[in-house]
C-alpha cells in the first residue's frame, strides 16, 4: 500500500471505529500542522459519515512565544472551541503529532497555572468519556521528531505506527473486533475475583478491585490499544514495584523508579536517574495513590518507543498509573497528574488472582487466552 493509502485506512478506522461517529454528531479533532494529511483524511471520512469536524491545529513557533511572552493570565486561558468541545461535542480525537520533544517547560508557575485553570476542564473531560457522552480516541501521527525519540528513521517508525495499529490488515475494523472479543474473556474472569498480585524478580504489589471493574480496551479509546485495566481500590495498595522502562513525564525520562506502598499510599520512591522529577510530580495533589493497574496485550509492539500511548500497552508488560483514576471503572482518586509506569514481565512475572496464577512469563494462561 502507498503511504496515502496507509492514511486513508487510518483515518476511515479512526473515524467508523474508535469513536463511531454518527450522522450529526460534532467531533473535535486537536493536532499539529504536521498531520495535514491525516487531517484532510479525517475531514473526508467525518463528511461521508454525516457528522461535522472542527478543529486546532498548533504550529511551529507557538510554545516558544508561548513560553517567551505568555503571562500567568495567558497561560491560564481557556481555549473557548476546546473548552466547549469538553463539555457538548460527542465526539473527541487527539492526533499526537509533535515538532520537537526537546523544547524547555516553561516556569513552575506558569505551568502550576495552568493545571488549575484547567482542572475544571479536565474533570469534564473525565466524567463525560467515563459514560461515552464524549467518545474520545488518542492516536499518534508519525513525525520525524517521534522517530528520533523511538531511535528509528522516519520510515521505520511510520511501518511501527501502522503495524500497531493493525493497518496492515485487510479489515482494521475486523481485527479490532478479534481483540475485543478475545480479550472479554480475559476481562469476564478477571470481573470475577477482587484480589490481585503483580510479582516479579524486583516487585511484589498487590490491591483489591471490589466494586471496580477491569475494562477491555479493544481500541475505541486509543489506537493502538492492546490492555486491559481497572482502578485499584484506593486504600487496597501495598507492596513494592520497579518500573523497568523509562518513565517519560513532560519531555523527562525517569529511569529504574522504584515504589514503596503501605494501605494505598506511596511512602517512598526513588529513581535510579530522574529524581527531581519524581519529587515534583509526588508534591502534586492526588499523585501518591494509584489510578490505575493495567496488563499490556499488544504483541505488535515489539519495542520500547518512548511513547507511552504505545509502550503502556506492550504484550508481556504490566503498568500502574499514579494519580487519576478511572471513573468508568469505579476509581475515585483525583489528580491532575495521570502517569503510567511500566514493567517487564516477560522473565518469570506472574500476575494472581484471588491466589491463582493466571498469568505468567508475560502471557495469560491459555485458558483464558486461546
């Protein structure tokens, strides 16, 4: 297939699948210039789906005048079509398409700024995709400055984008739908118990998921998707994790970060590199109790790209999010902060439910896998 094409399925998988649109319905489609492309496919399938598409799209040059001009007023804003988009569009995609991972973060304060105006936004967002009000989907368009970063030339990375994405495939829909289903029956059993236990050579951390629920992502919410996930009960956590990948947060990787946790709160934490950035997040109201626990089932994923919207869903990974929960899945923990941290459990990780092994060396049991 010519790149065109590879756009064109995307888009159609997009638009007919993740958020199903209908005829009538508003979809607000967030980016940068660089994903014209897709953008333009995006318009096209919106048309032919009846629905209308309306859109921000951030060049080159506005995050450093941002950061060079902008006042705390300024950076506080709403942007009003976003903003309103949050709270009546039914329908949300977010195209990741960055110019540059490198760019410096403005002042503390200008960002602590912004957090807050934006907080009231942010539980909007929350509550309304928690109940499919606002059906929603992340996606990431390739770019040179997401290659360099994953250490793959453009046309690499751009096979890696397509190939999680299941585009290679004749029907993307189809295929889609063969994870939904085969990850139900992973989802019905683990609905079935209430205590849990990840463990590994350097992590032993158990919680319990009494009136939660563990949520099959089959793609709808992001693409790729590829996991299944619940939010602990907050004051069920204890034990001790390490995180074997990178941590990105905000452009800073955070490497070998490991947790201590007593009755739902992180006591300690420690980072083989990155310490700063642990201490800031930790300071963060809601971030020393976690949203979510996650197992990765995405076997496209083959390596470690720096991108969280793919690496948190590697098959043979489990990750645990500090700070927001999930509310369709029953969490209650609120925070600005929603950071997912990975682990490898492909060299003799378990995962138990209610005592039983149900997972081990990075796949589920065959029962409730074949």
């Amino acid at each position: 297939m010519t790149h065109t094409e590879y756009i064109d399925k995307y888009a159609h998988l997009l638009v007919n699948y993740c958020v199903s649109l209908q005829p009538g319905e508003r979809l607000f489609v967030a980016s940068t210039t660089l994903a014209e492309p897709l953008m333009d496919a995006l318009y096209r399938e919106t048309l032919k789906a009846g629905g209308h598409m309306e859109v921000s799209l951030t060049t080159r040059g506005q995050a450093a005048a941002m950061r060079e001009y902008g006042s705390p007023e300024q950076f506080a804003y709403l942007p009003t079509l976003q903003q309103r988009a949050m709270e009546e569009f039914e329908a949300y995609i977010y195209v990741s398409a960055p110019f540059d991972l490198r760019e410096p973060d403005p002042a503390p304060e200008l960002k602590a700024a912004r957090r807050e105006a934006f907080k009231p936004m942010h539980d909007t967002y929350f509550a309304r995709t928690a109940d499919r009000r606002l059906k929603r989907s992340m996606c990431i368009y390739p770019t040179p400055a997401l290659a360099e970063e994953a250490g793959m030339s453009e046309a690499e990375y751009t096979a890696f984008v397509f190939n999680a994405c299941k585009l290679n495939e004749d029907d993307p829909k189809a295929a889609w739908l063969g994870v939904r289903s085969r990850q139900q029956k992973v989802v019905d059993h683990l609905n079935s118990c209430s205590t849990f236990q990840y463990r590994n050579e350097r992590s032993d951390i158990s919680f319990t998921t009494k009136g939660r629920t563990w949520i099959n992502s089959d793609g709808q919410t992001n693409m790729p998707s590829g996991e299944v996930y619940t939010s602990p009960e907050e004051d069920s956590v204890n034990g001790h994790i390490y995180f074997d990948y990178p941590a990105i947060r905000n452009g800073e990787e955070v490497r070998g970060v490991t947790l201590e946790v007593k009755d739902g709160e992180i006591q300690s934490w420690r980072a083989e590199s990155g310490q700063d950035v642990l201490d800031e997040t930790f300071a963060i109201e809601g971030t020393r109790r976690f949203g979510e626990a996650a197992i990765g089932t995405n076997y496209d994923i083959d390596r470690f790209s720096k991108q969280i919207l793919f690496d948190e869903k590697i098959g043979g990974t489990v990750h645990m999010a500090v700070g927001q929960s999930y509310a369709q899945a029953g969490g209650k923990n609120s925070s600005s902060v929603h950071w997912d941290m990975i682990a490898n459990m492909r060299d003799g990780g378990q995962v138990l439910a209610d005592g039983e092994v149900i997972y081990e060396d990075g796949r589920f049991v065959s029962r409730l896998w074949e």
